[in-house]
C-alpha cells in the first residue's frame, strides 16, 4: 500500500477529524497492508490513541479497538470469564508475531469474511462502541456495516459466558473453511458462524430451538445444529465448495454445544 | 520523512516513506539478518523484537516503529550462539534462511513459558515457517537447549 | 490438532554401526555454517548485492495465452531513475531451455528470454530497471502491452491433438530425440515393454487397476529467487545468484546472451533451499541483460507472488497402474501409463516422466513382464520442473496404491505381499539397463539393500499389526494405518560428474574447493568430514569453499540425489591422490622410498621411527624452506559413477480420520531408510525428516489452484498453505546400518527419497479406514467426505 501522509493523533477528537474531515483510512494492525495495492492520500494511526486495553467493570468487559490478539489470546481475566473460547479461536491464526500485531478493532471494521474472532464476539453478544459513544450490536454491524466514515474505540462484552469455538481448516497455518462458536449466555444461548466464506451471522433459529435451557436435550442440539446450516448462505472458494461447508456446520456446531453444556 | 528507532542498543535515524514497512527499512539500513520470506505475514522469517516483542516486522510500518526498541538476532548475539550450538548439534540449521527469526522468536519463548510442553513448544513458534527441517530436528533441538539453560 | 508428543518422543541418538568404524565419517558433525546463518550474517544474495545495484522489475502477461501486439515504454522511461526497459527485441532469437541439466539438455530448447507470444499468467514480457524498488515496480506498471489474446489449454487431459497449438514457432527443437511432438503438444514421449504385459496380465489370476492423480505442488524454498549481476575489472559478467547448478547456469546463459562461456562466471552464495526449485535459469538472464545493456550492477529478487506464479512446480500427473499376480500374491507383469502436464514449456519434462518408471518399477524386479509409457504435454499453465522426488514420488504414488489394491484383494497383509516381490541384495531389474534419464540406462546389480530391516524396524516403530490397520478411538473417529516403500538413485550414472580439488596449506590445514552446490542441506560440512577422513586429519582442519565457476573446480551440480555420491566420491579421490603426493614429498625429504612413510595424527613418519615431521612444520617447509623442492601440493580428481546405487526406504503411518468433517490427521510418520554409510547421520536424518514433511504436505493440503481462465489462485503462502509445526503429531525417522561398496565410506543418497512415501501411505491408510481409495491428491477434508457420503449413498442404493 502506498500511503501518501501520516499522521498519529493524540487523541480521539484528534482522530475522528482526520477520519471524517480529512478523509483519513484509519490504521489497526497494520498486517497485510503490504499485500493492498490501493493508495491512500493519509493514513491515520490510532497505535497513540490509549486504545489498548481489557478492562472489567461491574455488568461488562471493555475491550480497546488496538488490543492485540495476543493480548486477547493471553488475558486471565477474559480466561477467567470466558473460558479457553479466546485462546482456541485465535491461537490458530499463524503465529504470535502476527498475532502481536493485529487489533481487534481492525478486524471487526474490516468484517472479514474468514475471522475467527468475528465469529466469537458475535456468539458473545459483544457490542461495538463507536466514538463518540455510538454503541451498535457487533453482530448487525458485521451484517449492515456502518452508514459513512468511522472510528471504533471499543467492544462491549458481557460480564460472562460458557462458550466455545470449533472450525475446520485444511492445515493449521491455512484459514478457516468454516467456523462456529455457541454460548450459554445464562439466559439465553447464541450461535454463529462464520468464514461461510462470507462473515459471521448469528444462527437465529438454531438459537431459537435451543431456547432459554442451559441444559438442552441432545434432540434439542441435533436440531439445532441441523437448522444452522439451514437458514445460511453458504459460498465455494479455493479451500471448500459450499456444499462442504453446509453438510460440516452442524458437525461442529452440535460439538461446541456439547462442549458447552457438557 | 525519518524515524528515530532504537537498534540492538544503537540509535539509528532512518529516511522512510509512510507506506513503507519495517523489514525493508532495516535492510536497506544493513540489517540484513531480517529476511523476506513471503509478502503476506505468513512465514516468520522477518521477526523482529519490538519492545521485546515479537512482531513480524513486514507487517509493521515503519514509521509506526518511531521512538521504538527493536532487536534483531545480532543484538541478542551471545544467547542466539548458545541456541545455535543446540540447532547444529541436531543438523537443525538447515538452510538457515528462517533461523535468524526462528532463533529469535525461541529466545523469546524461553523468556514468556516456564517449562514448556512440546505442544506448547510448537504453538509459540508456529508463525516460523521451515520447508527443509519437517520440525523434528528443531524440537529435538529446543527441547536440549531449554533444558540445559534452565538448569 | 494431534497432541500425542508425551506418547511418542522425538528419535534420538542414532546407534549406527557404521559410527564405531570411522574417525569423522557418520559422525554428527555441526554444519560448519550453522552458527553464521542463525545469527543471521550476510549470506544470501539479497543480503550481498551492491548498494548501487539498480533494481529489476519484470512485467508478467496477464493472460494464459497471448500474443504481443505492441510494447509502449515511453512512459516508463520518462519516469526519473528507470535505466532501461527491455523487451523480446532486445533478445538474441535463439531457443533455449532453463532446465539445468546435462549437454545436451534431454529438454526441448522451446523457449526464448524473452517472447513474443505468452504462454501461462505471468510469463515475461519485459525487464525494467530502475535506481530504487519503488521506482522500478511503478514503471513495470507504465509499460504499455497491447496483447491478442488466444484461446489457452488448461486442462492436461484435453492436451494432446487440440486444436490450439501452444508452440507452433518453427525454430523451437529437441536435442536429440525425446519424442518431441509441439504440434500435438507433445513436449516429450516415451514407451517401453519387456516381456509381454498384456499376455502376463491375461493369464494372472487376481488382477487390478489403479489410477492416481497427483497435483502440481510449490517447492516454497524459504529464500525467494535472487541474483544479482555486475561486470568485473576484467569485463566480464559476473552473476551471484541463488542456483542449484553454477555451471548449468553459465552454459545456458551464454547460449541464451549468445555470449562466449568464458566472459560469464556464475557464483552461489548460501541459498534458502532448493529442492529442485533452484535448478533452472529464472532469473539470471534478466539481471545479465540489465547489466549487459547499462553496465551497472542489477539486482532481483522475486516476490512470493512471482515465485508462485512464474517459477516452476512439480509436474502434475495421471498415473494408471495395472498388476497381474497369482493369487499367492506372486507378482506377474506391470504395467504402468502416465500423463504427464509440463506446463507452457517442457523443462525436465522427459526426464521427470520417465523417472516415475525407472525409480519405481525395479522395487518389483521379480515380475515376467513390465510396460511403462504415455505422453508429457503442454498445457496454458506455469511450467513444471524438477522438484525433490522428481516422478519418483508420482509414479510410486501410483504403484503403491495399486499394491495395497492387490492386498485387498488377496486377502494379504500389504507388507507381505511386498516382502515377497520386492528386489533384494545380490539382484538386478532390466529397467536399469532400458530406462536412464532421457537415455538408455545402465545395468547394475544391487550391491546394498536393507529394505527387510527397513520394513522390519518401521513395523516396529509404528505397531504395525496387520489384523488391526484400523479402529475407532471416539464415535465418528478412526485411526488406521498404511505403508509403502520406496527407491531412488545417486546421481545419474555416466552423465553427473563432480570434481574436487584439495591444497596443502602453510599451517597444515587443506582448502577443499568443490563445484557442488549446498543448498542448505550441508553438504559443504558432507564434503569436509569426507576430507577429513580420508586424509585422516580433523574437519577443522579443511576449509571449504564450493560453487564458484572461476575458483572451483566443475561439478554439475546438487539434483539427481548426486552430491554426497558423486561429489563426495570425487573428494575421495582427491584426498587420496592428494595423502600420495605429500607422503611422496615427505619421503623425497627423508630420503626413503615413499612406501616406508606413514601419516598419522598430524604427522609423518618412517616406518621404523627414525624420522619424523609434523603436518604443520612440513606446510612451511614445502612452501618456504625447501629450496629446490619447495611446490604447492594440490590434487584434483573428478567422478561418474558407473552406477546410482539406489537408496532404499519403509514409510509407516497413523492417521486419525474424523468421519464426520473428513479431516485427517498424521499422528505418526515412521521412515526407515537404507542409505548407505550417513556421512552425517543427522544431516541425513534431517533430509528424511523435511522430505517426510513435505510428502505430507503433498498428500493432504498443497494444491496449485486456478481460476477458469487460467489465473493462480493459490499465489502466496495466505492460500497455498504449507505444513506448519503444529499439523503432524510426530514424524520419526532411522536409518538402518547399510554399506553400498560404491559409494563414498559406503554412502548413497539421502536428500531426495523421504518425500516418496507419505502420498501412497497415507492414501492406503485411508482405504483401511474406510474403505474407500481416494484417487485426486490432496486429501483435504471436502474430498474425503465426499467420497465417505458417495459410497455411502452408492451402497444404500
């Protein structure tokens, strides 16, 4: 990528101004920029913008948009409330000097079709907090976008969940066929699944069928998973044909359920 | 425009264009021992400390590096010959083209995990691609070389 | 992921035999350009070039099949700091080939530096060169091509006699004849029989027919082509380039520049791996001719993307193998029928063909009747060329399914049944004689086989139980296991020839020049314990300094399984003629006849202890005190070998197979080898281990994709995914003791042989999992599924 100016801001007014005024492209991770061939007029990096943080309050967990995937792959505290979903869904992605690199927030604002952790907020109920203070379900801005130029500051958790993450990949280093991860969200259960190869949607009527039991029956599961792949669009790519992906959702949504409800 | 980055303990004041990134900057600067392998954050080749991190330095814009700590293999050179006698004694060197990021991403390693199982072994260095080893040597090698410093 | 590291520990210190018999031989000795290469000290040619080198860009054709109609440089030249841009023009109009094999090339000479047709996504168009990298990637992108585009072939089975013609150009030729056809297509045929196939299948009463079909697959060397070029003092070109063959490279360059030889000199600095991608001229004449036209130094280095898109790959493959054996299991006739895809130009595309028969075929050397034939055809894609293995790996791919099909249908343990065809000690195959590469071969007899202990120690090692190939470890889950065993060669008998020079120096140390071609295998550190131990001195004492065409002596170079046979048998022969002259020496000095002085731990001595020199004392006195008889004591020897002792080797593997997804999982990879005295036990360990690796990798995840209209889409290593740490649970190797009376300290190959296996392997051990035989590589999950759900549905109908 070419990148014409620069600019680090100090601060999120600073930032939104170049982005909405200045027709700024935001810079997360910086990954794969190498690999775009576009050329922008002036590139704006948040890596001075203090957005990089995991912080507990009473009802929600805070996650800054330049927190690394490491960080997310290594945090207690979001092990402690969440399980090994974190560290099973983007351990797999390359290595830790990539994974040292690349954001959260870069990762939803591009709503990449082959993300896992797009899929994991998603089945986390995470909320997507632009600046200033624009909070949006993460799971309909993976599926509308956003409405003009924007910055995001933040991603709202809940306080907890029993969750868990399943994908099917040719090797390790490669890129998921297909993804899912489910959560017992103590009232209700969510599903989604993602690298479809298109990105991550809930599974609304899988989470239908399952309901408000944190005990669903292996009738209820098998029903679930089935519908999963029903009420998706599926896709082929280089790695899988959609055929593939729709006949093995089910197989690993049923397997997460079970992994969750035990 | 230029940059002021902190290399293996010296300060360096490097020209740099704002698209380009960090692998190619150092080269340029004589830093040769940071390798291009592949374009696309894939292989592990490129690895850099930044802040004693490990990032893969082609996916790093330079100019984001401004003001930095960076550490390539020559600047952690005494620990990375102990390394090496380890990965020689297997055979494990190989071509050598990965190793420079390889070792360091190792020694990093060594930093982060108390008494890593293998697994755990090759998760932490799974960014660092080899085509000639198959892995084997390398763990065989790891394994001796972990044990022998932490004794 | 397979997690079973605790279960299975990593091998460890080989117990050899062979050890106790040498001082330096089958020693682990370091690589003595390890530690220099972790810490990353300047040795690649990238890291080498000269900072006022400009910086080559080549623009690649867009289309699989076009014609030029018209280059516009203009506004590439008017950009500031581009040098030069380049086009078919600016060429010699001579064909050659880039195939770096002997002379004359079994390669048809079909291609030009640069053309006025393209024939695959990202053929050559034109160089640019420019004082920076930005500079010169922005005016390849100025350089206007206005291009007639043709109607490509793509697929390798509608090849042969379509219509379109993919070399119809009248000057394009074969060397010598390699059934060499361009107007059906043909890149190169060949056929064979002996005895009478048809008649011995007729009569046998079990038979089977298998067809495999193997995919192009990447070499992915870590280091990407580079090289950079400069004109020396003396005005010559010299080229530092990243190569597997120095001297291959000079010799086609200078046909390809029409340039005498000895105004080029090509040199190899360290390279980031090879196997096989490295052997060839991609990049070289590019560099030459910017340098050539400016005389300015000129650097490249391809992208990923280019390596990808414009390097080679393995030939993809058909492979049809028909068996006829009684119903002991007895062997009768094969017969053997391959397609083979070159791709837009027919580099290797004899030889590669004809290996899948020569390097596989006299495993069986038992049968009545043997027949190998079929055709190499061009097709819109990028080219194929060597790559470890080399139509071993495919042909045997083939042949070891169809064996497997016959244990099935015996009712035979598969190791069984091929303990009771397969060739021995002491035997011979007529395919040694009949098949060479590209040529007649050469009749030898097998002087070292250990594929019983191979098979005996790989059962061991893996748990092979023949009433248990498969079990279910969770619902939906099976592990199973298969196997197969493998040949190779060492080197190409009476075609590889390699040469060593070895001199005394002041301080009593040697420096061994050699023309060989480490690519990172460390076959410098191979060469050196060789040395060492004939001349009888340590490996701190010799110096190497290899693959230079002005400072070494000639060698082929490193393909062909050949540097540890044939150059390491030239290094014997060296240090030997070389001890002769220095016990001459020392003799004429003591004033004895030589055959009364010994060398011994660093010193020369008459028999009876009279007299006595030191190696070091004596270095100074031939050099500085002798007077009269003061010389440089220096030998060179050079080596063919009359024959190519194949290495042998026992694949076992488990797999885990998840019935559900279709995924598999190599738990286990076991190879047993039989190559001869390891020089190096570790290096050698180490080849075995990466070939394994890559076999693997081969089998179950790397596919060379493309679109409809003949566009890579599998271009970088984000789609072309290679094996990572963390995808096989253990792969577990041994070498068995073997001494190959031929060889170098009793050696043969080891670099190429442990990539053969793990296709058929893995593939008979999916069919004991469920029963199916996958026939389209790679395995990936899609495919196994597909063929679960198939043959479910086709049995409930």
């Amino acid at each position: 990528m070419e990148i014409r100016e620069y600019a680090r801001p100090k601060s999120m007014d600073e930032a939104m101004h170049l982005i909405h005024e200045e027709h700024g492209t935001a810079i997360g991770g910086s990954a794969w920029l190498r690999t775009n061939t576009k050329t922008v007029m002036l590139g704006v990096d948040l890596s001075d913008l203090g957005l990089e943080y995991i912080r507990e309050f009473q009802d929600h967990i805070e996650i800054g948009a330049m927190t690394t995937y490491r960080e997310l792959e290594t945090s207690l505290l979001l092990a402690s409330r969440f399980g090994k979903i974190f560290s099973t869904a983007v351990g797999h992605i390359v290595g830790i000097q990539l994974r040292s690199i690349i954001t959260v927030g870069g990762t939803v604002a591009g709503r990449y079709g082959f993300s896992d952790l797009n899929t994991t907020l998603c089945a986390l109920g995470a909320r997507v907090v632009f600046y200033p203070n624009i909070e949006e379900d993460l799971a309909s801005f993976i599926e509308k976008g956003y409405a003009g130029p924007f910055l995001i500051e933040k991603i709202i958790l809940p306080s907890s969940a029993r969750a868990a993450y399943q994908q099917m990949r040719i090797s390790e280093n490669d890129f998921p066929i297909i993804n899912t991860a489910v959560a017992w969200m103590g009232t209700e259960w969510r599903v989604a699944a993602g690298s479809r190869p298109a990105a991550a949607r809930l599974c609304r009527n899988a989470m239908k069928i399952l309901a408000d039991s944190a005990n669903p029956s292996n009738e209820q599961i098998e029903a679930a998973a089935q519908e999963s792949s029903k009420e998706l669009q599926f896709g082929s790519d280089i790695r899988a044909s959609a055929t593939y992906r729709q006949k093995i959702l089910p197989v690993l949504v049923r397997r997460a359920l079970l992994e969750v409800r035990g | 425009m230029t940059i002021t980055i902190y290399i293996n303990g010296k300060r360096e004041i490097l020209e740099c264009q704002p698209g380009d990134m960090l692998t190619e900057v150092l080269r340029k600067a004589g830093y040769v021992e940071v390798k291009k392998g592949c374009d696309t954050a894939s292989c592990g080749a490129c690895t850099v400390l930044i802040e004693d991190k490990p990032v893969l330095s082609c996916s790093y814009l330079a100019v984001r590096a401004d003001g930095k700590r960076i550490t390539t293999i020559q600047g952690v050179a005494e620990e990375a010959k102990k390394f090496a006698q380890f990965l020689t004694a297997e055979g494990a060197d190989q071509c050598g083209f990965c190793a420079p990021g390889f070792a360091l991403t190792v020694l990093s390693m060594k930093k982060e995990l108390r008494n890593p199982s293998e697994a755990e072994i090759r998760h932490y260095l799974s960014g660092n691609l080899c085509r000639c080893s198959g892995y084997e040597g390398q763990i065989r090698a790891i394994k001796k070389y972990l044990e022998a410093v932490h004794d | 992921m397979i997690d079973n590291f605790d279960s299975i520990p990593p091998a460890d210190s080989k117990t050899l035999k062979a050890t106790q018999k040498f001082n330096v031989i089958a020693h682990d000795i370091a690589k003595i350009d390890g530690e220099g290469l972790v810490l990353g000290r300047p040795a690649f040619a990238d890291d080498l070039a000269p900072a006022n080198a400009l910086y080559v860009k080549l623009v690649r054709s867009p289309h699989a099949f076009a014609r030029i109609i018209s280059i516009d440089p203009s506004e590439a030249l008017a950009l500031p700091g581009v040098a030069c841009v380049l086009t078919w023009k600016d060429c010699p109009r001579v064909p050659i080939t880039r195939a770096g094999q002997g002379n004359p090339e079994p390669s048809p000479h079909d291609r030009f530096i640069l053309d006025e047709y393209v024939r695959y996504v990202g053929d050559e168009v034109a160089v640019v060169a420019a004082e920076d990298e930005a500079t010169a990637e922005k005016a390849a992108m100025l350089v206007k091509v206005q291009y007639e585009v043709l109607q490509p072939v793509l697929d390798f089975e509608k090849a042969l006699d379509n219509p379109i013609v993919i070399h119809p150009e009248p000057e394009i030729h074969e060397m010598f004849p390699i059934g060499f056809e361009p107007k059906r297509n043909i890149a190169a045929a060949y056929n064979m029989e002996i005895g009478n196939v048809e008649q011995e299948l007729a009569k046998s009463p079990v038979q089977v027919e298998t067809t495999v079909h193997t995919q192009a697959q990447q070499h992915v060397a870590l280091e990407p082509h580079t090289a950079f070029s400069y004109i020396d003092i003396h005005g010559r070109l010299v080229i530092v380039t990243s190569t597997q063959n120095p001297w291959h490279t000079r010799r086609l360059l200078a046909l390809a520049l029409q340039m005498p030889l000895r105004q080029i000199r090509i040199i190899k600095p360290r390279i980031g791996g090879g196997f096989g991608g490295k052997q060839h001229i991609h990049i070289e004449p590019y560099v030459a001719m910017v340098t050539l036209k400016t005389g300015k130094p000129a650097r490249l280095a391809l992208t990923r993307r280019e390596v990808f898109e414009a390097t080679f790959t393995r030939h993809e493959m058909r492979v049809k193998v028909r068996l006829g054996a009684n119903s002991d299991g007895k062997l009768n006739a094969i017969d053997m029928q391959v397609l083979s895809n070159t791709g837009a130009y027919g580099e290797h595309a004899l030889t590669v063909f004809m290996v899948a028969g020569s390097k596989t075929l006299p495993l069986y050397n038992k049968v009545n009747a043997v027949r190998f034939g079929g055709h190499v055809v061009y097709t819109n894609k990028v080219s194929a060329g060597a790559f470890r293995g080399y139509g071993a790996i495919q042909g045997l791919t083939g042949l070891e399914s169809a064996m497997d099909e016959l244990a099935h249908k015996i009712g035979i343990d598969p190791v069984e049944l091929r303990r009771k065809n397969m060739i021995h000690e002491g035997e011979t195959s007529d395919v040694f004689r009949i098949m060479g590469e590209g040529t007649e071969g050469v009749a030898m007899t097998i002087e070292s086989c250990k594929l019983e202990e191979c098979i005996a120690r790989g059962k061991e090692l893996i748990g092979w139980n023949p009433d248990r190939l498969v079990w279910e470890v969770a619902p939906g889950k099976v592990r199973a296991m298969g196997m197969a065993i493998a040949m190779q060669g060492s080197g190409l008998p009476l075609i590889d020839m390699g040469s060593a020079r070895i001199e005394f120096q002041d301080g009593g140390f040697f420096k061994l020049h050699v023309g060989a071609t480490d690519l990172g295998t460390g076959s410098d550190t191979i060469l050196a314990q060789i040395a060492a131990e004939e001349l009888g001195v340590d490996v701190e004492s010799i110096v190497v300094y290899s693959s230079d065409t002005d400072n070494t002596p000639f060698d082929v170079g490193a393909y062909a399984s050949s540097t540890t046979y044939v150059s390491g048998s030239a290094v014997v022969k060296a240090a030997r003629s070389l001890k002769k002259k220095l016990i001459e020496a020392v003799a004429q000095k003591f004033g004895v006849d030589p055959a009364f002085v010994i060398f011994d731990n660093k010193t020369f001595k008459t028999l009876n202890g009279s007299k006595s020199l030191s190696l070091y004392d004596f270095s100074f006195d031939t050099l500085y005190h002798d007077g009269e008889r003061m010389k440089t004591i220096e030998a060179t020897e050079s080596f063919t070998g009359a024959k190519s002792p194949p290495p042998y080797l026992a694949g076992f593997v488990e797999i885990e197979l998840d019935k559900e997804t279709g995924k598999v999982e190599v738990v286990h990879y076991v190879s047993v080898a039989d190559v001869g005295t390891p020089i190096n036990p570790n290096l050698a360990t180490i080849q075995i281990e990466g070939a394994a690796l890559q076999g693997i990798g081969l089998a179950l995840y790397e596919d060379v994709r493309y679109s409809e209209r003949g566009h890579m889409l599998s271009h970088n290593l984000m789609t072309y995914a290679i094996p990572s740490r963390e995808d096989v649970g253990r792969i577990t190797v041994e070498l068995v003791d073997s001494y190959e009376p031929s060889g170098p300290f009793g050696a043969k190959s080891a670099g190429e042989i442990g990539i053969d296996t793990p296709p058929a392997a893995i593939s008979n051990a999916i069919r004991n999992a469920i029963g199916i035989r996958l026939t389209d590589y790679p395995f990936t999950p899609e495919r196994v599924l597909m063929a679960i759900d198939k043959a479910k549905t086709e049995g409930a109908n």
